[in-house]
C-alpha cells in the first residue's frame, strides 16, 4: 500500500491508509487508547482499541518511528477525522528520552535552550510551520523575479575585496593569500547586469557584527536583486512595493495553515505604500515623542518602529518608504541627486517596524565613479576592484536594486520576536553551534 501523509487523511475517509511518522504522544483512555502521529504535514489521530496493539506500544518512548495502517473516519479532531488502527508496526525504538518535551502545545524556551536543542526543538509543530513558511517564501520569492524577466544568478561568497568596505568583515587565509567573506554579492550582480539586464540572487553572506540584538546575525540568508534601464527612483520603488504584496499575498494562500498555528495577523499593505522623508520623520517623531533625532543621517530604530505604528493608523499601511538620505551616509555605489547633490538617489524600505531594504540607484558612469570611490577614502586600484570598475569601463545601463533578509522579512511576516528564530541553525557572535 502507498503511504500517504496526515494531511492528505480528510480526502481518504471511509478507505484503508498507511502512514508512517513519529510517535508523538499516546493518550491511555481505559479501554482505548488514542496515539498522536508526527510527519512532515502535521499531526493526526490514530485510535488503537486492541489489546495486542495497546501492549505492543505500551512502553515506546516519543519519537520512536512508527507506521500505522486503517480505515480513515470522521471525528471531531483538527482534520475532522482520525485513523482506527488495524496494524502497526515499529521501525526504530527509541530508548533516549528528548532534552525538551516537544508534545505541548507552546515551547516556553529561552532562545538558548531552544537553539542548543535544536535537533530535537524543530520538530515542533510550531517550529516546523515557521520553516515551512521560509521555504514557502523562498519559492514565492524565485516565483516573483522569474515572473517579471529576471535571470537567477549564484555568486562567489570568497572575495577578494570586502563589499561594504569597513570592519564587519570575516578575513580568512585563501591559500597564503588574505581573502573575506562575500558581505553581499553587490559588485557581481551590477556586473551581471550589463549581461542579463535583470538579474536576482538568493544566497548566504556574512557580516563581523559584533552585535548582539533580535535584529542581526552574522550569517544571512538574503535576497538581492540588479535591474538595468531603470529612469527613476520611483520607478524602483514601485518594483519593490510590488514585490511585497506578492510574496505576503502568496504565502497568506499557501501558507494559510501554518499561518494559523502561528496566530499570524495578515500585513496590512496599500498598493502604493506611503513616503515620508528622512528629515520629516525626524520631526514627527519629536512632535510626537519628544525625543531630538534631528540632524542624525539615519533612522533611528525608535523611529522605525513609530513609522509603521503612525502610518498603519494614519494611511492603513505597515509598509514605509524613507526618503532624502545624506549623501554623506551614501556608498560609493550610489548614485548622487541630480535635483540637490545634498542627498542621494536611496529610499529605506521599513516594515513592521524594521527596515528590510535600502533602494538606492547606482552611479554608472565610470569617471563619476571613480571620483566617488575616492572621495569615500578607498583605493580604486585595488585588485578586488579591477572586474569590477572593468564592466563600467565596457558599459553599464542605469540601474538600481536591493539587498533583503529573508529571514527578517518572515520574521516581520508572521509575527516573531527575534530574527533568529526564523532562521534554521543561527549565528551570532556567541554561536557557532549546532
């Protein structure tokens, strides 16, 4: 007999099934006996009402595997049905008892406690929705760029040259040669943009932040994306509003199960999300609060948080563009206002209360930028830029783009307090393991 999984029982009423899973919990009623079964679909309810088989699972451990096979009938359960048991059979006896009872409804764990036992922890029902979701998320993601034109490349995560520039970088030996950590993958997907036009990455990078909240990590699962021929700002942004409704839409479809496990409220999103400049937010925010960021060249977490609060409330919409960044603040990639060389040609992608994306155009006139990689204090004629300033010499159309977290995009999605409990096995400064 084919097995089939939990999920699929509703459909199979009133026939024979096989499953196979986990043993998750039994539940001793006298008489009979009702066993909880674990898959990758979820939970379900197997009633075992002969003695042999009662006898047969009396001292199995949780998580011991199992297959069971019976009739499929209607009960008032979670599926609307349960599997009455005519045979079961052991695959694997498992005599250890698991680090943490996953069988209760809430896992009331410290995030250290959660993460050191997270063998054992994932295989919560909850856990398992949250990761179910990411993966979700992803297909939507590749679902997305593939939909509108864009090629998926994959890039080198050993670099010659930090990205981003700065400290927050891993150094690492490459056969006596000093190498790093690819920071994002923003020089090869400008490259690749004078051969595809459109171009996004899903992919691991890596930051030395020797920081220490529910926002950062030091290994990151991200999305970046390159697209050619842009003429405006506004014109990325409206890709980049687009994109969110989209991957929030779908997943609220396919997702819709593991959504409801999680107690997820949907994101509430306009078609075009609300703008605010950086300036303007910095006086609302005093007006409001009281507290003085004028003069600072960015958001302040604090006011993060506010905007969206603010504008769900005043323009029912959690997502918030940030405009008129210093070009102070700019990297060396950005391109300069051509309106007021005070600012740069970038907007701040902020939601929930978090930004997830900085959205700026690149300079692609090599001369400009040149000047503008010396101006910031770096050396153009450093090998980790001869490729790279090479495709600008060759020709390079306007273009613009972003880099994203996936893992804090779900975070936002579906309602989690740390980043790090959306992603698999995290990596902060204190983590190296599992």
């Amino acid at each position: 007999m084919e097995r089939i999984y939990s999920s699929e029982l509703p459909k199979n009423i009133g026939k024979i099934a096989l499953l196979k899973g986990w043993l998750h919990l039994i539940r001793n009623h006298g008489s009979i006996c009702f066993l909880i079964l674990r898959d990758k679909n979820g939970l379900c309810q197997i009633v075992i009402d002969s003695d042999d088989l009662k006898q047969k699972i009396q001292h199995l451990q949780n998580g011991s595997i199992i297959q069971v096979e019976g009739e499929v009938k209607k009960a008032p359960t979670e599926l609307g049905c349960e599997l009455y048991c005519q045979k079961l059979e052991i695959i694997q006896q498992i005599e250890n008892v698991p680090p943490i009872d996953i069988t209760k409804k809430e896992l009331s764990l410290n995030l250290d406690t959660l993460f050191n036992t997270r063998v054992v922890s994932l295989r919560h029902p909850k856990q398992q929705a949250i990761f179910s979701l990411l993966s979700l998320l992803q297909k939507h993601i590749r679902d997305f760029y593939i939909k509108n034109n864009f090629v998926e490349i994959s890039t080198p995560k050993i670099i010659a040259t930090p990205t981003e520039g700065g400290s927050e970088v891993f150094r690492i030996n490459y056969f006596e040669k000093e190498a790093c950590l690819a920071q994002s993958p923003q020089f090869y997907k400008q490259m690749m943009v004078g051969v595809f036009e459109k171009v996004f990455e899903i992919g691991r990078v890596f930051r030395a932040e020797q920081s220490h909240t529910s926002r950062h990590m030091t290994e990151i699962l991200m999305l970046d994306m390159e697209i050619g021929f842009i003429e405006n700002l506004d014109q990325l942004l409206s890709l980049s509003e687009e994109f969110l409704i989209y991957v929030v839409s779908e997943i609220w479809k396919d997702g819709e199960n593991q959504l409801n496990l999680l107690n997820s409220s949907k994101p509430v999103l306009s078609t075009k999300f609300p703008k605010i400049s950086l300036q303007e937010l910095h006086e609302i925010f005093k007006k409001e609060t009281g507290i003085d960021h004028t003069g600072e060249r960015d958001a302040s977490p604090d006011e993060e948080k506010f905007i969206c609060e603010y504008a769900k409330e005043k323009w029912h919409c959690e997502a918030v563009f940030i405009t008129h960044f210093p070009w102070s603040d700019a990297k060396f990639y950005h391109k300069r206002s051509t309106t007021d060389n005070k600012y740069a040609e970038r907007a701040d992608l902020i939601f929930r209360g978090v930004e997830i994306a900085t959205i700026p155009l690149r300079e692609e006139n090599y001369e400009k930028l040149i000047s503008q990689i010396k101006e910031k204090g770096i050396n153009p004629n450093d090998d980790g830029f001869t490729h790279y300033l090479e495709a600008f010499k060759y020709g390079l159309p306007p273009h613009g783009g972003f880099g994203l977290g996936i893992s804090r995009l779900l975070q936002k999605i579906i309602g989690l307090e740390n980043v790090k409990e959306a992603e698999l096995f995290p990596r902060d400064p204190n983590r190296l393991t599992p």
